[in-house]
C-alpha cells in the first residue's frame, strides 16, 4: 500500500506519539509498503506560548496538497487534531479519500488541567474532526468505551509496542543513590501528576528523568529529590534499567509507552487507578495499582525482572503494525460505502 502519514508532533518533539508513528513507519516499509511522512518538517511552525517544545504547524494547504497529490496514496493517517492534521483532512474530503484518524492524547482533558479550557467544548471539536466515516484509532477498550460516551463511533483498537532490544535489563552499577531506587521518566507538566510520586512516601531515593515547565517549581519543593534531566536513546535506556521501580502517576495517559520501556527493562511499575492502564496491565503481575502511589511503589518491590521482561516481549512494533495495516485495508474496502 502506498501509505501517508500526517502528524502535527515529531522529531524533536520526544513524546509517545512521535515515537508510536516512527516505529510504526519503520515496520510499514519493513512490511514493503511506501510511506509518506508529513509532519512539522514541512511547514514553518511558531512555539506554543505555554510550552514551547509543542510548536503550532503553520500547514499551508497548497503546499500539503502537492506533496499528497504527487505521492497519490491509498490510504492516509491523520494522528493529530492541529492545523496540519486539520488541512490533511481537507484534502481527504476533496479528494474522497479514504482516511484514518488516531486519538492519542486525552487533549481536552490536559487543556482542562493545564489552561481551565471546558473539555465539552473540545470534545465538540474533536468529534468533528474526527468524524463518523473514518476509524478512529485508539490504544484501549477504557478509551473506547470514554470516546463512545462522547459521541464517538467506529472506534477501533490499536495496542503499542516496545523496542525490546534497546531496553533490557542491565547491571545496576552507575549510581549511588540509596536503594531502592524509585524513578519517574516523562514530560514534567501538570497533566502528567509528578508532584504524585515525589509526594509520596517511598522511602529510598527518587530519580526524575525529563523537562518540561514544572521542572523548576518542582527541583524547589522537592530537593530530596534527583532531578536529571532529559536523557536519550541508550543514556535514557541505561536510566530505566538502573531503577528498581517505575513510577507511572499519570491518571490521564492513554497507553504509557514508558510503562513498556520500564518493563522491558526488567523494571517493575507502579501506578494510580487509572482505567486505561489497570486494562491493559492489572492481569500482568508486573504492574500494581494503589489509591497511594507510595503504597503501590513499595508492594511493586517483590516482582521479579524475569517477569517484567517477559510480559514486554508480548508487545512487538511488528503486530502493532500489523493491526494498522488491517485497519487501513478495511478503510479502504469500506470507504465508498460508509455514510459521509
């Protein structure tokens, strides 16, 4: 299939959107498909007043129009809601092509969180945006069942998956914090409920890896604390493997890529109650779920890395794949067909 993919986030950007859609291009053309990438690269863009690694894609439809006219695809992914995301749509409308969307990111719920914005009013937007003719992709049954309650329909499901041989278990040698070490990798923004986990009563150390605009705020109220900044590719991987629990206190992530990676790395995880990560992980063994992060943190103490590793290696970029594809292909089968 000759495939486009449109995304308002990527490269520099570090988040689980950018990294779901470059594993799952690189297995696209593993598989023998043709992609076409059309992201932030392509556009000017200015920084987002709030947060200025998240930039606004400046899509120009012209230009956008040439790219997709000249690749003529089969099919095309919109991941994202912004401008760029909402000009590709416009294409597809012209063209009647047939399109798929994605809802990675709970939006209306962070710009609640972040900005006091009424998430009925973006839920308003978003499920225009999204539409009742294509599929729309998501990581969970938890969030289907949530965008189903908004009105949202032809939800399918679309798991992740995690790159096993960079994350693996290693000797814990580089650090000398005392034992047990408690860490939390991620954006450092309310949304993402860190002050959670640095609050909470753990005993040992804790170890923070990542920026974002509560980093300052939070290194102040917590000194006790290790704050180290962001990490990348076998730096951040070497991070994972050094911990001997994972802090997930996000109660609005979809998926939790992180939570993979930890996993992968021999790293057991704690977590909040959130819906869509006891779906997909409460049966593991590997993750534990407390109302106290501190609680769940301590219990997460007694799992073994053998079985951490092991339920990792069941999630693979290859199925995941796969699963896109499928979609993709009964999009297209279907797309004349469906109601507008």
């Amino acid at each position: 299939m000759r495939i486009a993919i449109a995304t308002d986030c990527w490269y520099p950007q570090l988040n689980g959107i950018a990294y779901t859609l470059d594993f799952t291009i690189r297995e696209l053309k593993a598989m023998g498909h043709e992609v076409l990438l059309i992201s932030p690269v392509d556009f000017p863009s200015v920084p987002t007043p709030w947060y200025k690694e998240d930039p606004i894609v400046m899509a120009w439809y012209p230009r956008l129009r040439r790219k997709l006219d000249a690749f003529a695809p089969d099919h095309v992914h919109i991941a994202t809601q912004g401008i760029l995301g909402l000009v590709t749509r416009f294409w597809c409308w012209r063209r009647k092509a047939s399109f798929s969307t994605a809802f990675h990111t709970r939006f209306p719920e962070y710009a609640k969180v972040r900005h006091g914005v009424p998430e009925r009013l973006l839920y308003w937007y978003l499920g225009r945006f999204h539409g009742r003719k294509a599929p729309v992709l998501v990581p969970s049954r938890a969030l289907a069942d949530e965008l189903a309650s908004h009105g949202f329909t032809n939800l399918k499901l679309w798991s992740r998956g995690v790159d096993a041989e960079r994350f693996r278990p290693r000797p814990k040698t580089w650090t000398a914090y005392p034992r047990p070490i408690f860490m939390y990798v991620g954006r450092i923004a309310d949304e993402k409920n860190v002050e959670a986990f640095l609050a909470s009563d753990t005993g040992g150390s804790k170890v923070v890896i990542g920026d974002g605009p509560q980093l300052e705020a939070l290194k102040k109220k917590y000194p006790a604390a290790h704050f180290l900044g962001a990490k990348y590719d076998e730096e951040l991987a070497a991070c994972y493997a050094e911990a001997d629990v994972f802090a997930f206190p996000s109660l609005l992530d979809t998926f939790g890529l992180v939570v993979l990676e930890a996993l992968a790395s021999g790293v057991p995880v704690a977590c909040l109650r959130s819906p869509h990560l006891v779906e997909l992980f409460s049966a593991s063994g590997v993750v534990t779920f407390d109302d106290d992060l501190g609680a769940a943190c301590r219990r997460a103490l007694a799992i073994s890395p053998e079985a951490c590793r092991a339920v990792a290696e069941r999630f693979s970029w290859r199925a995941c794949t796969e699963t896109f594809v499928a979609i993709a292909r009964e999009a297209d089968a279907r797309w004349r067909d469906l109601p507008g």
